[in-house]
C-alpha cells in the first residue's frame, strides 16, 4: 500500500464511523456536521503523524544495512592487505588459469 493514502483512509474511516453514530443516536444535523468534521480534522491529522512513523521506521534499516556493507567491504581490504594480496596478484593468478 502507498504511504500517502494513510491519512486520507484513517481520516474517512473515522468519518464514517461518526457519521452512522449520529444517525443511529439522532443528532441535529448542526451538531453532526460539527462533531464530522472535527474528527476529520483530528484523525487526518493522526494520520499525518502515523504516515512520519511508517516512513521513518522503514528507512532506519536501509541506511544501517548501507553501513554494515561498507565496514565489510572495508574489513574485506583490511585482510587482504594484512595476507599480502593486491588486485594485480590476484589479475595474475586469474590470467593463468586461462
């Protein structure tokens, strides 16, 4: 699901919900019309807040992935230089295989 219907869909759920209670209880229309859109207003506003949480929650695990790979690529040179190997060694030994 895309994250920018999260506050729309939370705000018309709330919505609907209000709206069958003010004509299961009979409320003045006046009253109703209010009592709509101030939880429209409020749950839209919910909606914001949880759609931040989702996208800030989703992206903290890329960035640590990004960061776990360049400290193994750094440790991968690290063993290399610390056994002797470099590149050309290596270019050399694959040359000879073919």
């Amino acid at each position: 699901m895309d994250k920018k219907y999260i506050p729309a869909l939370i705000s018309l759920s709330a919505g609907f919900v209000i709206c069958i209670v003010c004509i299961v209880k009979n409320i003045d229309i006046i009253k109703s019309l209010c009592l709509v859109l101030g939880f429209l207003l409020g749950f839209y506003l919910l909606g914001i807040l949880t759609k931040r949480l989702f996208e800030k929650t989703l992206k903290e695990p890329e960035i640590v992935q990004v960061e776990n790979q360049s400290e193994d690529i750094e440790s991968v040179e690290q063993n290399e230089q610390a056994n002797g190997e470099s590149d050309t060694v290596v270019q050399q030994n694959n040359d000879r295989i073919e």
